[in-house]
C-alpha cells in the first residue's frame, strides 16, 4: 500500500492541474505570440517547482521575479496557497502577468500540486497526500465502532483506513478495518464497525496509553505503545497481519524510577525510524528516544541517549527535520504544563545530546496548560486549556525552529482544544465544550474562522485522539460509541 502511496504522490507532482487565463476581454489565440511565451514561462515555474520539491521540499515557497523577452516583460509569481497544503503535499500556482495591446493587463495561471515523499516515509505513511473534500458545514457521523462495559479508549491511530486503537481492557489493543464500513449515522450496534477477534488470542496484557503506527519499506506495519506501566514503558508489536498481531519487544526507559511519580508511558510519535516517548513529569528523565530502524529484531530495538529531563508533562507532541544552513537537524514540537513554555521546542538530532531551544518556547498568556499541537509544513498549530476571554487557538510559523516560532494567527474557541487534525483548508478540533465537542475552522492563518462549531457527542472526547485520514475524521470519546467516524456528505 506504501508504494501505492507513492506512486500516488509522483503522480500529483506530474500534473499540472489547472489552466487559467485571464485577458480582459481578449484572448489568448494560438498565433498570439505573447501568450504563448507566457504559458511557456508558466509552465518553467511550475516544472521547477516539481524538480525543486524532489530535491528539497521545503524550497518551494512563495516568491516573485520578473522575465523580460525582447521588448516585453513579463512578471512571475509562485503561490502556494494555505488552503492546499496538507502534511505531505503542497499546492502550486504559476502565474504571469504583462501588459498587452492598449495597456489591457493579461495573465495565465497554471496550477500543480507536488509531494513530500520523504515525509510521508519518515511519517510511515500515515499522511495523506490530498485535502479533503466537502464543506464540513456541517460535518456528519458515518459510522462508530463500540466497545462494551466498563471498557475505555485512550488513544488511537489511522494507517490506510485501519484503525489501530488502544484501550483500558483486554486485549488493549483493538484494531478495525473501515475500508469496507457500512453507512450507519444512527450508530445502530449491529452495523458499527466490529473489530477483530485476533486469530492467535493477542492481549496486550495491560492499559495502553498511546499508539503510532508505522509502515516500513518490507511491507511489515509495526504499532510503537506508550504502556500503563512503571517499567517496560515502551513496547512494540508487529500489527502486518491485523488478526494475529506479533509482540516484538518490550523497554523500560532510561532513567526513570519505577517507584517515583508518573513513571508510565503517556505520549509516543514515530518519526523516521525513531519512536519518541515520554511519561509524564516524573523522578528522573521524561523525554526518550528509540532506535526502531529494524524492529524485525527486537535485539536491535535500543534506546539512544540517557533521555532528557524535562520537569513537565507533554500532553502532544510531533518531530519533524529540518534542514538548517545545510544540516539535517530534527525538532520536536510539544504542548506541556509549564506556565512559562506551554509551547516547548528540543533539538533532538543527537539524543544523547538534547537540548532545550529557549527562543522558541511560548509562555502563552494566562496559566493555562497547552494541550495539543500539529504540526502542517512550516506552520505549528497549539491548542490549549481554556483561557477566560482566550485564545485556546494557536497558528506560529515554524520555518526555522532554532530562532523561533512567530506568532501567525490566534482564535478564541471558547473552551479546551484538546486534540487537532489540520489538512488542506480545514483544521479539526477536539473541545471540551460539553454540547459542541467537535469543531471545523479555517486554517489558513490569514483567515482562521470558524466553519462550523456545532457537533454534539454524546460523551466527552478523548484528548489528543483525533486523525484524518482518507477524507474521513477518526474521534475517540468516553462512551460505549468509543470510535466515531466523521465525514462531509
């Protein structure tokens, strides 16, 4: 599936997708030779944004010029609109403008869309490469996934629409294939979504805390687990085959003391071959790093450094490369309880080495914790605890991580925002808002309106359990309807 995942991402570098050509009353004839080397000229920024995006992603960025052809000069203009970027793939428009015969103003636009192919490796592909589609105004239930009694879900991830969820009662790790899930909007039990019964009698053992899943370049998916426990916090387990998934390894993290406050995994993210782990604030070193390069052999799976004492709780993160004058260095993002660094930013490219990156880190107003963060190309999205009179809605420009986070935008949500999912225009919020937990707003930062605030659950939901994928919303919430699935109809 990963390499038709790719295949897919070439291809939207191949297309160009849009001609658009505006003459004010004129148009351009085939014999107009003005217009054709303006289409010409088009069609150059749109290939060398394509070559640019292969060799490095990141360079394909807003920019103006000016081309002249003998007596008559064109100007040139490189978009990416905010609306078309989702995590791997980013929008392009070429446009040139000149003036014609009798100072009329003409122009012609072409539109592309490339992929980060890299990225969606190094994220094991669990992004998706389109935006979605639809108004999500107001977004509608497709179908939900039950569990029973006094079972609850604490976390959750999406791989080629197979939900990979963790839970607080055996087998703990509960896994469903939705690709084939019946329309159910009413949530009736006989047509949710049934997860599977496992062939070889899997049971993770314990609560479960978090989950990341990945897909590796032999075809083996593996779920990287943030246990419930005060030792062998991290475990891996190889989930190729959804109805007999294998245990790979089990670690107790570094320096951290068994007996102490809040020694168990809470937080986990895969990022390009490495899990990254932390507990809560705890005696000894929250923030851990593991090498999972072949997690085929578990004597391979070896934690890299000592771990890295933060003295507060993350409660999201995300990691992310970037390349700084000519290095590849690695970042991680967090929301945390610290009053003064509620947005917290580690260099991490040596984790024997981490460090704390002071310019970056926001002491957002008020005393309340950050909560959740999402990371879209060069912009952080921060949601946070609810703030008397707000912002619990953060947007910062995260291009260069080692100097700082520029604030682009803030919305007041009225409530917690404990979970987000942004793609394309759309940018998904988990709220604590008691009638209306599920929120649409815009994400373009220059813009950030609401679409539509006004989705009701029957229960709270879960923090820090919201996906999208394959233009579906994955929600996780306190009910018996545990696993809710959104989408625009």
């Amino acid at each position: 599936v990963l390499e038709v995942v790719i295949a897919s991402a070439i291809g939207l570098m191949a297309i160009s997708a849009v001609l658009m050509v505006s003459l004010s009353d004129q148009s351009v004839g085939s014999g107009s030779e003005a217009g054709s080397d303006a289409i010409h000229i088009a069609q150059k920024l749109i290939e060398k944004a394509q070559a640019d995006s292969r060799q490095d992603y990141s360079s394909v960025a807003n920019s103006s010029a000016s081309e002249c052809l003998g007596a008559l000069c064109y100007s040139t203009k490189v978009d990416i609109p905010a609306s078309q970027v989702t995590q791997c793939s980013k929008g392009v428009v070429g446009s040139v403008a000149w003036t014609g015969d009798h100072g009329r103003p003409q122009g012609v636009t072409l539109a592309t869309n490339v992929a980060n192919v890299p990225e969606m490796l190094a994220l094991g592909g669990t992004c998706d490469p389109t935006p979605p589609t639809g108004g999500w105004n107001p977004p509608s239930t497709y179908t939900c996934g039950r569990l029973t009694g006094s079972n609850k879900a604490t976390a959750l991830d999406v791989l080629n629409s197979i939900v990979y969820m963790t839970t607080s009662i055996a087998p703990y790790l509960y896994i469903t294939d939705t690709n084939g899930a019946v329309y159910n909007p009413g949530c009736n039990n006989a047509q949710d979504v049934q997860f599977i019964a496992y062939d070889n009698g899997f049971d993770a053992g314990n609560t479960l805390n978090d989950v990341r899943v990945a897909k590796y370049s032999d075809g083996n998916i593996y779920a990287f687990i943030a246990s419930d426990t005060a030792t062998n916090q991290f475990r891996v387990y190889d989930v190729t085959d959804i109805h007999n998934p294998i245990f790979k390894a089990q670690r107790t993290l570094a320096n951290v003391s068994p007996t102490g406050s809040y020694p168990e995994g809470w937080r986990i993210f895969y990022y390009n071959k490495r899990a990254y782990i932390v507990t809560k604030e705890t005696a000894g070193n929250e923030f851990h790093v593991f090498d999972v390069s072949t997690p085929n052999i578990p004597g391979s799976i070896v934690e890299l450094g000592p771990g890295y004492q933060l003295n507060r709780t993350v409660e999201s993160l995300v990691i992310t490369k970037k390349n700084i004058s000519g290095t590849d260095r690695y970042y991680a993002y967090m929301a945390t309880d610290k009053s003064n660094a509620e947005v917290t930013v580690l260099d991490v490219t040596n984790p024997s080495a981490i460090t704390e990156i002071t310019s970056p880190d926001q002491d957002l107003p008020g005393t309340k914790d950050g909560a959740a963060v999402y990371l879209l190309g060069d912009r952080l999205y921060v949601g946070r605890m609810a703030v008397a009179g707000g912002p619990e809605f953060y947007v910062f420009d995260a291009s260069h991580p080692n100097t700082g986070l520029a604030k682009l935008s803030e919305a007041d949500i009225g409530d917690d925002v404990i979970g987000l999912a942004i793609s394309g225009p759309f940018a998904f919020l988990a709220t604590g808002d008691a009638n209306n937990e599920f929120k649409v707003w815009r994400s373009d930062p220059s813009n950030l309106t609401t679409i539509n605030a006004n989705f009701n659950f029957p229960n709270a939901l879960i923090p820090n359990a919201v996906r999208y994928s394959n233009n579906f919303i994955y929600l996780l919430s306190q009910g018996n309807d545990a696993l809710r699935i959104l989408y625009s109809p």
